[in-house]
C-alpha cells in the first residue's frame, strides 16, 4: 500500500492530479514539463545541428558566385560550378589519384588488417600481448610524427616518393582502425558457430566462406569504409611523403593559398550526399528485411 | 562424403580414450561402449569431463589416447566434417545469418544436395515450426531454437546424435516438456543419442543407460533404476538423488552381514556389500531417505520385528506437498534425511521430537568405507569449484537439500572443457 495515499483521494500531493498546487500553473507550467520531458531529444538535435552546420555552409557556398578568387562571401546563387566540376586544373586528377589510393589503401587494410584481428582473436603466440598494444600506436602518435618518420625512412631506403609511398603509408595507418573494428566482431563471434558449420559437413574453407566469413562481414565492412574515409581525406602524411604527387586534400590546400574555387565545395558537397544516399539505402534495405522477415 | 550417407550402423566404442591439456588431465584413459539405437547419458557436475568426451566423439576434440569406433570403423582421426555423427550444442549455435530454413538445410547442402525443400519441411513439420521457415534464429524463443538445432542435426540422418546440455538454457516447464519430446524422436528416428547432462532426473527420467562421471572417470554405468538402487560408490549414492550414509564396523559376514553403528545393529544383504567387507572392518552402510519409515518413540514397540532400526530426533522438517522432508541427528549420524508420504500425517512428528527411523534391511547398500563420504553433495561440489567449475557449481541435488519434486532450477550452464 503506498502510503501517500492512505489519506484518501484528495491528497494535494498526489502527482496524478493536475491541479495539484505543488506544479507551475497555467502555460509556463506546460512549457516547463514539456522541456523536461524532451531535454534529451532538443539537446541530441543542437548537437546533430553543430554537426551538420559546416556541410551546410560547404553546401550552399557551392551555388556561390564569388567575385573575387576568394569563395568566402555569398554573392549570388549560381550553377556555374556544378556544370563545370572539373573546370579547375589538375582538381579532377587530384580527385582520381585520392580515389586510387583510397581504393587501394582500403583493400589492403581491409584485407591485412582482418587477417591480423582473427590471428590475436583466434590464436595463442608469443608476441601476441605486445601486438596487441602496438597495434593502437598509429592511432595514439602524432600524425606529424609519424609522417616524418615515414619520409625519413623512405628517404633512407632510397625509395622515389609518389603513389607508392603514400599507398603503403596509407595501409599502414589505417590497418590499426580495421583491425580494431574487425577484432570486436570476431571477439563477439560464438566459436561454437564454426564448429556447427564442421559438425554439419562444411570443411575448413567452407566453414569459412559459409559462416565465418558473413557473421564477421558487419565488422570488416565497417573497417573497411573507416579507412576509406581515414586515407581519402589524409593531408598530413601525404604531404610529407607525397613528392610531387598532388591528392585531393593537397589540392584543397594548395589553392587555399591562392584562393578557393567553388568546385571544390562541389566535389565536397557530392561526396557528402553520396554518403548520406549509401547509409540511407543500408538503412532501407536493413528495414525492409527486418519487416520481410517478420512477415514471411 | 558418400561415405557418410552410405554408412549404416554399428555401436560408438571409445577405447583407453583420453585428453590432457598440458598438465590437467579432462579425461583419464576410458572404455565405453554406447549400443547402437540406445539412449545414453554421460552424467556428471561441470568439470567431470562428459563434454570433452562428448567433443571427442563428435570430432571436436582430438583425444590425446586411445581410439573412437563407429561400428567397425576407426574414425580417431577423421575431421567432423567427415563423421556421420551429429551435434547439438549447449548454445544451440543456430547460424544467426541465415533464416530457420537454411539453418537446417545446411547440413545437406554440404553435401552437395541440391532439392532441401522435401526433407527441410518434413524436418520442421517434426518439430512443429513449419510457419517459422522464414525467420532468423533470434526472432524465436528458446524452446524453438532448441527444436531448431535439434531439426538442423537430425536431418542429417546421422548415425549418432550427440547432445551437450540441450535443455539448460530452458526453463523448467519448457525442459519436462522437451525431454519427452527428445525421448519421443529419439524412439521414432531409432538414431544413437548421447546426452550430456548434469541433471540426475534428466537423465534418469530420458536415458536408457547412464554413465556416470567424475573427475575424468566413469564411476559407475548401468540403467537409471540399477544406478538408484545399487550405487557402488559415494559418488554415485549421493550425485543420483540422496543417500543417507552412516559409517558402520562389519560385526558378521555372511549371506546377511551385520554391522554396528551408533550403538545399534543394522542388517543388509551380502551381495549388497563391496566383496573385501570382513568382521572388523569398516563400511558405510546407505540408505535411500523414501525408504525409511519414521515412528515417534513411544510407539517403538509397534515396530516389526526384522527391520532396521536406529533412534534419533527431529531436528527440522519441511513439508513439501507430496510428501515431509525431516532431517534427524541420532547417535548413528546427524543430518540423516527422511521423506514421508504425507497420507496419514502423524502430528507427534515435530521438530524435537524423539523419533525411531526402521526400514527393510533389503533397502540398505554397503560402500567401501574409503571413500570420501560426502563425494558429489553439494557441498563437495561447490567446494571442488576451484578445479574448473565456475561459481555456483551446485549441479546435484545435495544430500541435505533436494529430493524428488525439487529442481535445480538455474543451475549453472558453464562449459567443462577449460
């Protein structure tokens, strides 16, 4: 028996009641529970706000006219710039390099660094501990660090900088992030899954191609996209071990200087949209399996 | 792996099996032999070793001696990807990224079929989710992805079903219900099964022939009923329901043997005996707590002749419904453990009261006074749990806590191999 209301229904205290005296009257009152009751979504959206703000000033300045060669005033809307993309020199080659590299620096980190996850998983060596810590240390040094160290040991090795030198620099520090994404996956991945799959006649490759392999995907992928993102934007290791080899960032950099064409809130704006378009459509397609499941 | 589908029959024989991992040994060298179509329950508290062996069997494990047979054929060193021998997991290890269809059809499409859709839907018709093909594991309750792993093993047709612990995660309405339901196939399908379990009444109430374990031994093998009534050692008398143990000194041998305990003399059969018993020697004589009749003192007169008899008091009683669980301290032991009908309760039967405990001398067993007497209680249990066993390791039902109508409800699902 709650004792609040041994006193019979009237109780002024009884909080179910709305003209209890003990609450702001009237609108103020209103307004009052209302802010308590949605604090948290109203603070969760000035915070997506803070977020999103710098992609929308990048947005709109791309249907900008600037007068000068600076694109830092709003002048007057334009599509000049989204019909020209490439109008810029050596900013679409740029582009195609910093995609390359991407592309490749996303494979081989992907591939490296999953292989590296199961093997601290799965097994039991020597130097296992020690790796295991190691493996943080390019994600907890300075990038400027480690980008001159980089070229002070490709500038002993004799080794020409370019692609080469920025794709394996790349690899290199991206494979801390994959391996971390891909190793929570694995170490939340029931061994007794894969000794189901041999237990009901799938052989090594099998087990791994059939069950191992799709349970681990979530995590690859999500490795797999972290270094994208991590080697396409890279400015600082790529500057110092890029020689004469010019990526995106470099280029953004670069005519920063001299001024700032529009295109390149273009290509910033469209890579934006192109990521916003693949989470929705993982989203949609998580959905509807979801509900075809439930149905079915 | 024609072979698989080809092969027919034969009994599982293990060999001098045996498995150490460095120095802990998880099984000591082991002869078994499960008949072919049987039901066998390899029983014992977590760390005894039952899975391992059960993992040895399946080919999970590979055993550090001795051999596997399936029939004729030595299959110690074939993959189990190649043995036609099925597995359900304690966790039941349902493939989370395929639905309930593609689950059980897993098994044959590795095997190169190619038409599932006949045997999958005989499959879950079975077990009664036909209407659930399409969903994923997690969207199922325990009880239907328990009937899952067993469809995805089954439809195998393998010649030997293991099982390890399938029922534990369950609650237990739900496990009464399944063990019928398990015994109900296994005599449909005719199919070898080998249950693992540390739940007595589990496996008495499913298992044709149990063995059971511990420390990496069997101690003792034979029918559920055979095991009740003729434990051979501590273990066993206490781990298979509750014993009263009493430590006793052989006074006469013969067709009958007579020993001394507590002041008084207690009666039980030769054969009943272990074979070294002799005047002088020790021996500890047991008692089932169901068979024992409890008379208030004052109508100890009304005892019959003939029958085993030591005195006592109350110390507590607990009525259980069926039935009245009395624990009584006497001169021949303490903590000594009666159950009652409840058909005609006697008022008189209070705690403090002076009581006569009498029984058929046919009832009593004798063990080798060797052993440790409180092997495989509770307490033992949980005091043993440094040994491998995780905490709350209290797997049998102890001699001082449960007996028939009790369950170890939640008791622990840790695995025992480490």
């Amino acid at each position: 028996m709650n004792p609040r209301n041994a006193t019979g229904p009237k109780d002024p205290n009884d909080p179910k009641d709305p003209k209890s005296p003990g609450k702001p009257a009237g609108l103020l009152g209103a307004a009052v529970r209302r802010l308590r009751r949605d604090l948290v979504v109203l603070a969760g959206l000035l915070t997506l706000a803070y977020l999103i703000l710098p992609n929308v000033v990048v947005m709109v300045f791309s249907f900008n006219k600037p007068n000068g060669r600076f694109n830092y005033s709003w002048q007057r809307f334009s599509t000049d710039a989204w019909q020209d993309p490439c109008g810029v020199a050596d900013l679409c080659g740029s582009l195609g390099l910093s995609l390359q590299i991407a592309a490749w620096a996303t494979v081989g980190a992907t591939v490296l660094g999953t292989m590296i996850a199961f093997a601290l998983v799965r097994y039991r060596f020597r130097a296992r501990g020690a790796i295991n810590s190691l493996i943080f240390l390019p994600m907890a040094m300075p990038e400027v660090v480690m980008a001159a160290s980089l070229l002070t040991l490709f500038l002993n090795m004799g080794a020409r900088l370019g692609f080469w030198t920025v794709l394996i620099a790349h690899i290199m520090f991206c494979l801390s992030f994959v391996v971390t994404a891909v190793k929570a996956r694995v170490m939340s991945m029931d061994p007794r899954l894969e000794e189901a799959a041999r237990d009901l006649y799938a052989g090594p490759v099998q087990t791994f191609l059939r069950v191992t392999l799709p349970i681990a995907a979530p995590g690859i992928a999500a490795g797999a996209l972290l270094a994208f993102a991590l080697s396409f934007d890279d400015f600082i290791i790529t500057n110092f071990n890029a020689g004469s080899t010019v990526t995106f960032p470099m280029f953004v950099w670069g005519s920063a200087q001299r001024g700032t064409p529009v295109q390149i809130n273009v290509i910033g704006t469209a890579m934006f949209v192109l990521a916003v378009l693949v989470v929705v459509a993982g989203q949609l397609v998580a959905a509807r399996r979801k509900r075809t499941a439930a149905t079915r | 792996m024609t072979t698989t589908d080809t092969y027919t029959g034969g009994d599982v024989r293990l060999t001098g099996i045996s498995k150490s991992y460095g120095s802990f040994t998880a099984v000591q060298p082991l002869d078994l032999t499960v008949p072919q179509g049987s039901f066998f329950a390899l029983l014992g508290a977590s760390g005894c070793g039952k899975t391992t062996t059960l993992r040895m069997i399946a080919g999970l494990e590979d055993p550090t001696t001795g051999t596997v047979h399936l029939g004729d054929r030595d299959v110690t060193d074939l993959p189990p990807y190649k043995r036609p021998v099925n597995t359900v997991f304690q966790s039941y290890a349902l493939f989370p990224h395929l639905d309930i269809f593609e689950n059980i059809a897993f098994g044959l499409r590795r095997r190169g079929l190619k038409s599932v859709k006949k045997q999958v839907g005989e499959m879950l018709e079975l077990v009664q989710l036909g209407d659930k093909a399409r969903h994923r594991p997690h969207q199922l309750s325990g009880g239907q992805q328990q009937r899952v792993a067993v469809a995805r093993a089954l439809i195998n047709h393998p010649q030997v079903l293991l099982l390890d612990e399938p029922l534990g995660a369950l609650d237990l309405k739900l496990r009464r219900q399944m063990q019928l339901e398990l015994k109900r196939i296994q005599t449909e399908v005719g199919i070898t099964f080998v249950h693992v379990t540390h739940d007595q009444e589990e496996a008495m109430t499913m298992a044709d022939t149990v063995a059971v374990m511990n420390g990496g031994r069997v101690e003792q093998l034979g029918a559920p009923a055979e095991l009740y009534e003729h434990p051979r050692t501590t273990f066993v008398a206490n781990f298979l329901g509750t014993s009263n143990l009493i430590p006793a000194e052989v006074a006469g041998t013969g067709s009958e043997v007579v020993v001394t305990a507590g002041g008084g003399k207690l009666r039980l059969p030769g054969e009943r005996c272990p074979a070294g018993a002799r005047p002088g020697g020790r021996l500890l004589v047991g008692i089932r707590p169901e068979k024992i009749t409890l008379s208030h003192a004052d109508d100890a007169g009304a005892v019959p002749d003939g029958r085993n008899r030591i005195t006592g008091r109350i110390t507590d009683s607990s009525f259980i419904g069926v039935s009245t669980q009395y624990t009584v301290d006497g001169p021949a032991g303490t903590g000594l453990q009666v159950y009652e009908q409840n058909i005609e309760r006697d008022p008189r039967l209070v705690p403090g009261a002076e009581v006569v405990l009498h029984w058929n001398p046919a009832h009593t067993f004798g063990l080798d006074a060797d052993q440790d007497i409180a092997a495989g209680t509770e307490q033992e249990t949980a005091a043993g749990a440094g040994s491998g066993a995780g905490p709350g390791a209290a797997t049998g039902p102890g001699r001082n806590t449960a007996g028939p109508g009790q369950d170890i409800a939640g008791a622990e699902r840790a695995e025992d191999s480490p």
